[in-house]
C-alpha cells in the first residue's frame, strides 16, 4: 500500500469517527427525532458533501455504532462454565450483587450491551429502542436460537420468538435503570434469571428432555 493511500485511510478512518462522536454527543443532549445532518455536520465541523461521502443517512451512522457497541460487548464477555440455564439459575438463587458482579462478563450480551457509557445515549434514545432490539437480535440470533431449540425442544420459529422476548424484556430492563449497575439492578436482574431459568426448564421438561 503506498503512503497516499495509507494517509487516504487514515483520513477516512478519521472522519467517520468524528462524525460518529459528534452523533453520540448530540444524542447526549437531543432526541434522535429532532436531530438531522446540518446539526450533525455542525457538530462535527464538517460540510454536507463530507458527510454524505462517508454515509447515507444518519440512520447508517447510528447501525454502526450499535455495530461497534456490540463488538465491544462480545469481545470483553466470556461463556459460562457449563450449561447456560443453570449458570443462570445458580445466580439468580442466590441473588448476590457481588457474586453477580464477579461473573458479570459472563452474562448474555444482551444485558451487557451497553456497558461503554460512550454508546449508551443510542440505548437511551426512545426512537431507536427497536433499531437497538433488532441489532442485538441479529447479532445474537445465530449463537442463541439453535441453543434453544436444542435445549427447550423448539422449533427454529418458536426459538427465534423466544429470544425476541429475552431480548425486549432485558433491553427494557437495563433501560429502566439507565444501564447503571447498581445494586438494585443487581438484584432485579438476578430476579430475571432465576424466572427466565424456570421457564426454560418447565419447557425442556414439557420436551421430555
């Protein structure tokens, strides 16, 4: 690669995250309904043409940072050891915020989603609380439906249902405590894992599994 096209990169690379900064800071401050490019090129000091050279709509710029929030939240999570459900239901029995919080990067990425408080203004925002639920379904859905169609003995429609529900029910959770962790979070979520983890064996049971 010559050095023209490195600095050509390195410039792209630039503007994209200015713009995507300036995005998140007005999020801060604004609804994701009254925000439109001139705000956004203002905040990022850039013109119309810059902006629309590096994205579509402000639609893309939000997909891809959901995109970066996502990946932040895979990368520093980890599975459980064992089986999932009864990693969930041996934490939410005991409904310790500490031990909650000892395991917590082994919770679903959906409770962690929002965990960089540099991205929780898109989680936030009333507007995008589908585009959020649905960026989190796809990304997860590969991982997550086959595993409950195996465990619960669903079909892959049921599965995909199900986690559709997982999803909206933690999103709104983590919503309702502004995504801070403290220790009434703590013990509401682990109040959710010990229903979900329930649930999830009364249907392996109903299986026959």
């Amino acid at each position: 690669m010559g050095t023209a096209q490195r600095k050509t990169d390195r410039r792209t690379l630039y503007t994209r995250q200015v713009v995507k900064d300036a995005l998140l800071e007005l999020l801060a401050e604004h609804h994701f309904e009254d925000i439109n490019v001139t705000m956004m090129c203002r905040q990022a000091e850039i013109t119309r043409a810059t902006f629309y050279l590096h994205f579509d709509s402000l639609s893309a710029v939000v997909d891809e940072l959901l995109e970066e929030a996502l990946n932040t939240a895979q990368r520093t999570g980890r599975p459980p050891e064992g089986n999932l459900i009864e990693f969930m239901d041996w934490l939410g029995e005991r409904d310790d915020p500490a031990l909650l919080m000892e395991h917590y990067d082994q919770l679903p990425t959906c409770l962690r989603a929002a965990d960089d408080p540099k991205y929780q203004p898109l989680f936030m925002d009333d507007l995008l609380s589908n585009v959020v639920i649905r960026k989190i379904y796809l990304t997860e859905r590969d991982n997550m439906v086959p595993f409950w169609q195996e465990y619960c003995g669903l079909s892959e429609e049921q599965a995909k249902v199900m986690f559709q529900y997982t999803i909206h029910g933690s999103y709104m959770v983590n919503k309702a405590f502004h995504f801070q962790r403290t220790e009434e979070w703590c013990h509401m979520t682990c109040t959710l894992l010990a229903y979900s983890a329930g649930g999830y064996k009364a249907l392996r049971r109903r299986a026959g599994k």
